[in-house]
C-alpha cells in the first residue's frame, strides 16, 4: 500500500485519475471484463450462435446434451442461441431507453434550473406528476394502450424514465450558476447556448453518467418484467423476459428448468454488472475521494 | 413551521390535478372499451345505446368533468365489465394489498436498518463487503425470476409453502394459512427492497460517523457502544425515515408483479385484469388512489424530515 502511494500522481490526466480509483473497485473490475465479454457475445451473436435462433432445429423440450448445451424449447428451437439473441435484445432495449431518458432529463433539468422562473416551475411540477404514478403501473399502461412490442417498450421506458436525471440536472445547474465561471460567462453576454452546452453540461457529465448506468439497470430489468407479463417484446423476437414467460406454466417451471434458469441468471449477471460498474464510477468520478 | 406543510401541500394540489389530467389523457388514448364488445352477435344500435349510457358521446373534456365531479362526491364510477362500483371493487382489494405491502416494509426494515448500520461501521471488512454483495443482489434480481426460484424450491421440490392465493381453497382460511401463504411474496418484495435501502443507509451513517461531533463523543471517552448507540443512531433517524417514504411508490409498483405471479388477491391483481379488459374507470381509479397515496407519502416524508432535522431550511 505504501508503495502505491509513492508512486507519482502529479502528472496525471484526469482520465487516468478515475481509472486509478476504479481499478480499486474490485468487484466492478470483474464486472467490466464480464460485461465486455457477454456484450461481445450478444453483438456477435450472428456468428457464434450455434443455430438460428427461430429455426426449429431439435425436439420438443429436449434437456440438455451435447449439440444442444442449454436444451431445446417448446417448439424445438436451440436455447443457448435464443439466449444469445435475447441478451441482444435487452441490451438494445435498455441502451436505447437510457439514451432518450437521458437526453430529455438533461434538455429539462438545463431548462429549469438555469432559467428558473416559470419554467422551472412547470417543468418542476410535470416531473414530480410523472414520480408520483407507481413507475410499473404507468409503463403496465402504456404497453398496453401502445401495442407491446420492441420499440413501443424502448419509447415508453425512454418516456418515463427521465425524472430522476432531471431533478439531479436541475440541483447541478442550480450550484453551477453560482460558480464564479459561469456568472463571468454571464456577465459577458456569452449565448447561452455556450454557456449551457459547453460550461455547465461538462461539468455535470459525471452524476450524468453515474445516474444513467442505474437507469440502464432499471429499464433492463423493467423490460424483463413487461416481457414477462406478455406486455413487452413480443415472440418469436426472444428476450431475457419473455423467454422467462414460459415459466409461469407448471410443467415448464417443475420439470424443464433449462428453459427459464439461465435466461434469469443472465438478466441478475448483466444487471449486477452494470450496478457495480456505476458503483465503481460513482467513488472514481467523485471530486471529493482521493 | 405551519407556513412549510401549507406551502408543500398547496405545491401537492396543481399536482394532484394535473395527475388527473394525464391520467385521462392516457385512458382516452387507449381507446374505446366499446371494442371489447364488439362483435357479430352485439347489433349497431345496442352499441349505440351503450355508448350514450355511458357517457361516451361526449367530448372528451366533457367526460373529464364529469368524472372530476363524481370524485368530488366521493363516486369513482363503475366498472364496464363487471358494474360494480369502483370504490367498492377497490375497497374489497385493498386489504390483502395492505397487508403484504405493510408486512413487506416492516420486513424490509428489520433487514435493512441493522445491516445498513452494521456494514457502515465496519466499513471495508469482510462483513461489510457481504453486506453490500447482498444488497446489490437484491436490488439486481428481478421480482418475478426470485419468485420463481422460491416457488421451484419452497412448493415444487420441498413442498413447504403454498405458492397461490391468500388461502387454501375450501378452506375458511386461519391466520396460519394466510401466514404461510404471505411468506414468499413478503420474501420477495423486502429483499428487493432491503437491497437498495442497505446501501442508502450505510452511505447516511457514513457521513454521520465522520461528523466533528462524533469525534467528540469519542474523544470523551464514552466507549464505542455508546458513541454509536447515543450520537450516530439518532441521527440514522433522518436517513431511515427518508427510506420509508422512498419504499411506498416501489411497494405499490412491485405489488403489480408479485401479486400477478402469486396470485395474491389484491390490488395489483385486479389492476392487470383491468388493463387487460381495458376497463378504464377502474384503472383510473387505481391510478388515481396510487398517485394520492404516493403524494401524501412524500408530503409526509418532507415534513417528517423537517422534524427530525432541524437543520433544514424552511424555505
């Protein structure tokens, strides 16, 4: 340990500094390498699949054995490749709806707290409205008045998931515009477009980021519920939640758990992952830890 | 004091009116239930008929108003598909909702605030690191899959626990057999819960452990017992009851889940089958007591906060 710290720190880029920290988050590290690899898989799923994943390629229900090595479905079609294609999915489904929360949160929360006023207040309101629906009787809802399926959910997550990341934009912008860089910026007629775009977003980049990968975690997680209910993405397109779907019937969940066991643990392996690694940039990116 | 909870509440009612609003907004979209009974033995002028019983012939404004003012008289409408009104509908579900909602808290609690504090103390031991697995764990696994492992281990293989319903079929039901029967939702939904409200409490106790006035009860030489026990537990307080607000809203929306995959008889159980049917005046009532349920949760937890820690701001 007290080798480590002589080690010269003076020269380092701020790049550096946060991977130093995240490197001491050993659990995390494990999870980036996990999550590489199984994000790799899902990406190359095309290649590495041992079959078409909608193809019926065995018989019904079959357990476990060397050419198929998590079983058959159903109808015949090759588990392991489906649950390829399903990890595809979900992180698609999860990536997406994380990226429209994002960007709506942000455009909100920069509005309302460098403006303040009136749009503050409406934008404010409209946030706390949306909080107050219990999160999966909305999303429940609106998959069902939309039509289920793969983009309706990647939307209707990406809708409802912003409060959060506007509420901690807003504090952000609220502190910021009391900093002495951006009053000067003030002071001297810079746009605001500037001023909002290029000094107070970078500096709000960091609980940006920390925030999005829990939402990550959550939409994923939602999209896996929604999918178990029938309400999410639709067969024959296969997800971690609706391969889980087959599960509620009895003979499924008693005699068959090749169908159901690994799709679940793949949904708590991606989802843990993704938790630590934000756990890991949330101490890494705090100004405040050494 | 007083001018605080009046303001928060006055903030609370634009917000209760405008969850209305969407909440019609979102029904109407979803089209007319009118569809479900459509079909070629139903003739043109019974759908006629049905839609003026029903008020749909208005605009849709209109309805809203409609609807407003019957809430205002305390009607929440009646069910399309089974007639009976809304508020009874609601009334007979609440209780069992209540109930595993109450329990599952409760639980969540006695997992959550000792293991929160215990891992904040013993911050980078091996205890805490379990600790922290384990709320990770909780808060990463997804309700339906751990319900399903508890019903493939608790009713499939070991044949322990029943895994439907709130009683035994034929049965009167004792409070035994509801007891048993609450054991793996609870499960569920605390351990799901306890997950992210560990992690919340022992990152509160942390800050408080490193407070100058802690330093001082060290420094006096009380003892570590009652340097904890005395100074930081009290000031816990704060963090937990923050917890207890933030769980309501994940109580009701997790009940959906659970209740859907146990068969629980309540809210969330009748709320599926609402949005399956789309019988809109029961899911508008849903919503609407969720969203009333949530909002006083959190005007609640804001004045409770204001009380237990002095050092918030008033305005």
């Amino acid at each position: 340990m007290e080798q480590k710290k002589k080690k010269d720190i003076t020269n380092e880029s701020y790049l550096q500094t946060v991977f130093r920290r995240f490197r001491r988050h050993r659990l995390a590290m494990v999870s980036l390498v996990l999550l590489t690899v199984l994000v790799g898989a899902a990406i190359l799923a095309p290649w590495i699949a041992p079959y078409d994943p909608n193809a019926i390629v065995g018989t019904f229900s079959g357990a476990p054995c060397p050419e198929h090595w998590l079983g058959t479905d159903q109808i015949g079609r090759d588990v392991l490749s489906r649950l390829l294609y399903a990890m595809r999915i979900s992180l698609l489904v999860g990536v997406l709806a994380t990226l429209i929360s994002t960007v709506i949160g942000v455009m909100l929360g920069l509005v309302a707290g460098y403006f303040g006023g009136i749009p503050d207040m409406i934008i404010m309101r409209f946030t706390d409205m949306v909080m107050s629906f219990p999160y999966i009787l909305l999303v429940l809802v609106a998959a069902a008045i939309f039509r289920p399926g793969l983009w309706n959910i990647i939307l209707i997550l990406g809708f409802v998931d912003w409060p959060g990341i506007a509420r901690l934009v807003r504090g952000n912008v609220l502190n910021l515009r009391e900093t002495n860089f951006v009053k000067g910026s003030i002071v001297s007629g810079m746009p605001v477009r500037h001023i909002l775009f290029s000094e107070i977003l970078p500096n709000t980049v960091a609980p940006i980021l920390v925030y999005a990968t829990s939402v990550l975690a959550l939409s994923m997680l939602d999209e896996a519920a929604l999918s178990f209910l029938g309400q999410g993405v639709q067969p024959p397109t296969a997800s971690l939640g609706n391969m889980l779907n087959g599960a509620q019937s009895l003979t499924v969940l008693t005699t068959q758990p090749w169908l159901w066991i690994p799709a679940g643990l793949l949904i708590v392996i991606l989802v843990m992952a993704i938790n630590f690694i934000g756990d890991a940039l949330r101490d890494a990116l705090d100004p405040n830890s050494r | 004091m007083y001018k605080y909870i009046l303001k928060r509440i006055l903030i609370a009612i634009p917000v209760l009116i405008g969850i209305t609003i969407i909440d019609y907004v979102i029904m109407c979209m979803a089209g007319s239930p009118l569809a479900m009974m459509q079909g070629p033995r139903v003739s043109e002028a019974a759908l006629e008929a049905k839609k003026i019983a029903l008020g749909l012939d208005q605009p849709v404004y209109i309805q809203y108003f409609v609807w407003l003012g019957q809430l205002l008289h305390g009607n929440l409408g009646y069910s399309i598909k089974s007639y009976q009104p809304v508020s009874e509908m609601i009334a007979s579900h609440l209780g069992p909702t209540l109930l595993l909602m109450g329990v599952s808290l409760i639980v969540s609690l006695i997992l959550a605030v000792p293991s929160g504090i215990y891992s904040a103390i013993h911050q980078y031991e091996k205890g805490d690191y379990a600790v922290v697995t384990m709320s990770f764990l909780g808060s990463s696994i997804p309700g339906f899959f751990l319900s399903l492992l508890l019903i493939y281990v608790f009713t499939v293989k070991l044949g322990w626990l029943p895994s439907s319903g709130m009683t035994t079929l034929g049965t009167a039901g004792s409070a035994g057999d509801v007891a048993a029967h609450m054991v793996m939702p609870v499960l569920v939904l605390s351990f799901s819960m306890a997950g992210s409200n560990i992690r919340y409490i022992r990152s509160a106790v942390l800050e408080i452990l490193q407070q100058d006035y802690l330093r001082t009860a060290k420094a006096k030489g009380i003892g570590r017992f009652r340097v904890i026990n005395k100074h930081a537990l009290r000031n816990a307080l704060v963090p937990i009851v923050t917890v207890i607000g933030m769980e309501i809203p994940m109580l009701f929306g997790g009940a959906v889940i659970i209740e859907q995959v146990f068969s629980w008889p309540g809210l969330g159980l009748m709320t599926m089958s609402a949005i399956s049917s789309r019988d809109y005046p029961v899911i508008m009532g849903v919503c609407l007591l969720s969203a009333v349920v949530v909002l006083v949760a959190n005007l609640v937890t804001d004045i409770l906060y204001a009380l237990v820690d002095p050092t918030i701001s008033l305005n």
